[in-house]
C-alpha cells in the first residue's frame, strides 16, 4: 500500500505536461531571439567599424563678377562665306559645213535594206557574201572548240562511232617470251570529226607485261565515223577491246 501511494505521488497528468511544455517553449523562443539578436548586431557593428569614413567635401566660391555673360539663346553664328572665281568657259561655236574637193571625198556606202538582211540571215552556206553598192561584207561561221566531258558522262546518240582506221598494237616482247595472252578495254573520246581526243585504260589484264603500253601507242592513230544524234555529229565517250592472242 504505501509503494502504490508512493508511486501515485510521482505520475504526472496532462495538466502538468501541458503546464511544462508552454513554460519550456517560451523559454526556448527567447534564447532563440536572443541568439540571433546578438549575431545579427555583431554583424552590424563589425561593418560599422570597418567602414571607411567618407571622403571631405571640397567646396569652392567663385565670384560671379569674375564670370563672362552666358550665351545668347537667340545668337546664330553666321557661317564664312568662300568666294570662287567662276572660271570663264566659251560658248560652243556651231558647227559650219566646208567644202573638200571631189577627189578627196571618200566613196558613198549603200546600207542593207531588210530584205538583204533576211536573205543573208537564211543563208546556210559556211561563207557568206552580201553588201550593197560599193561595199562588200564577209560573214564566217567560226567553228567552237569540242569540249571534252568526264568519261562517266553520257552521251546520248543515235549512231555509234565506226572505226575507219585502226592499226594494230604489236604483241609485248615480255608476254610473247613467256608465252602470255593479253586483254586490254579502252575508253577513247571520239569527236566531231572522228579523231580520237583523250583516252584512259578501263581494264588491263594481266599488268606489268607491257599490253597496256602498247595499245596506247597505236590509240591516237585510229580513225572513227563521229556519232550522230539527231542527224547532227556529235562527240561520245566509247570503250574499245584489244585481244592479244597467240595465233596457232
């Protein structure tokens, strides 16, 4: 009985759990306050101290007897004027006909009507000759140089180049001693007129005995027919075979 009774003395309820917790929160809100009361005004003061005193203020008096008058609003300074002597030029003098003898006057020239110049326009000759009295005019057609495109470049055309004139490579002293056949495929550009301009080896087996060699030597020689494309010569990229063969 007198443990319970002693135990009974100690148990606290809410009342006093409320009592304690209002008394400690208030205690704990004014350390806090006090704290950062305190750091803050350290840190106030320390930027007080260390703070650099402003610099003196230098006045100056100036007597207003001794200033000039301040501008005119209403004044407009004038530019200077630059006088140039104007330079003196003579009128032109119209223009008075003289009379030359007859044997020096030069020899009257007739002008194309337009009938002559659509004559001469139609003309399909190469050379043309037109002019009228006492004048004589020569028109040339000029023939514009073959451009030579890229090999990979396609040529349209109706009527492929036809070889006239081919000579024949001579068969490679190496492979003929080593009992080697040979096969050689050319691209040759081929112009208007049948000549052959440029050429590359396409395929040369095998290499290194010489075929390729020699059918570059005969190449520049050939002579084609030049393509047609719509009735008209035209310049083509064509591929050319060369077979070496051991005749038995």
């Amino acid at each position: 009985m007198e443990v319970y009774e002693e135990f009974a003395k100690n148990l606290y309820g809410s009342f006093e759990l409320k009592k304690y917790m209002a008394r400690y929160i208030w205690i704990g809100l004014a350390v806090s306050v006090g704290f950062h009361g305190t750091a803050i005004g350290s840190y106030v003061l320390g930027l007080a101290l260390t703070r650099e005193p402003p610099a003196p203020k230098r006045i100056v008096i100036l007597d207003a007897s001794k200033l000039g008058a301040p501008p005119s609003i209403t004044d407009k300074t004038v530019p200077p004027t630059i006088k140039v002597a104007r330079p003196k030029i003579a009128p032109p003098a119209a223009a008075k006909p003289v009379a030359i003898p007859d044997e020096e006057a030069k020899e009257e020239v007739t002008i194309q009507s337009q009938e002559e110049l659509a004559i001469s326009a139609t003309a399909t000759d190469d050379t043309t000759i037109f002019g009228g009295e006492g004048v004589e005019v020569i028109i040339q057609e000029m023939e514009t140089e073959d451009v030579i495109p890229s090999p990979d470049a396609f040529t349209p055309f109706e009527i492929p180049p036809q070889a006239i004139l081919s000579p024949k490579p001579a068969y490679p002293q190496m492979a003929r001693d080593v009992g080697m056949e040979g096969f050689v495929l050319m691209k040759v550009y081929v112009d208007k007129k049948g000549n052959v301009k440029k050429w590359e080896v396409m395929k040369a087996e095998p290499t290194g005995l010489g075929f390729e060699e020699e059918v570059i030597k005969v190449i520049p020689n050939w002579k084609f027919t030049p393509a047609i494309q719509q009735n008209q010569p035209v310049g083509a990229w064509i591929a050319v075979p060369f077979n070496f063969e051991f005749k038995e």
